[in-house]
C-alpha cells in the first residue's frame, strides 16, 4: 500500500499495524516513494511454544544424576 506523507502522519497507528501483519507500506511524497515501513526484527516472536510438539519424546530431568555410561565421555 502507498500512502502520502500528509496523510502517514493522521494515520501512523494504523500502517505500523499492517507493516506488523507483513503488508508492505510504501511512503510517499507527492506521489513518488521515499521510505517503507517494516517490521523490527524484535517485533517477531523469537520462540513459539510447540513448534516440536511431537518430535521431542522425553526432556532429561536436569537435576538428576546422569546414568555412568552417559558420564564416562564427558571425563
């Protein structure tokens, strides 16, 4: 979407909110494009919980002693 610069400035919520949702947000100043509003980096999630849901059978329980066999390559 382009939008004119004078009207970006009574409606900046609202295209910061659809450059969120990834639509691509063109600024322009008397009709030729200047800049672009886009996500941060930041903005994304950086984890989603269940991404491996399924893949992962059992998580070790970090405070128990490992087995001997486990430990004797770590030595």
């Amino acid at each position: 979407m382009q939008v004119n610069i004078a009207e970006a400035k009574a409606k900046l919520s609202e295209l910061v909110d659809a450059a969120e949702r990834g639509e691509e947000v063109i600024l322009a100043r008397r009709g030729r494009p200047v800049a672009r509003i886009v996500p941060t980096i930041l903005s994304k999630p950086m984890f989603r919980f269940g991404v491996a849901s399924g893949e992962v059978e059992r998580v070790p329980d970090l405070l128990e002693p490992m087995p001997e066999g486990e430990i004797a390559p770590w030595e």
